[in-house]
C-alpha cells in the first residue's frame, strides 16, 4: 500500500527555496556556534552571539 506523506512544508515557498537558504546560511550559522563568544552564550543561556 502505497500512503502519500503529508507535505511537511506549510509555508509558500517551495523547497527547493528553503534548502538552498539553509545551505546558504549553515556554514555562518555553525562558525557562529563554534566561536568562542558562541560557546560562552550556549552555556550561559544569555542573547544570541552577535558574531
């Protein structure tokens, strides 16, 4: 039996979009996370890191 997946994006941009803005901005997102004022800030739970 073939069960079609409901769609997990309910926004109205496609796919395609949202993957290529989230490539785009993963790398700048994990050197943020991996800086040391990124580190402070997740252990801290203060305001995200203005990196």
């Amino acid at each position: 039996m073939n069960k079609k997946k409901k769609p997990t994006n309910t926004s109205p941009y496609p796919d395609e979009v949202i993957d290529r803005l989230a490539r785009a901005f993963y790398p700048a997102i994990l050197a943020c996370w991996n800086s040391e004022e990124g580190q402070r800030s997740l252990v801290g739970a203060e305001a995200p890191p203005s990196c």
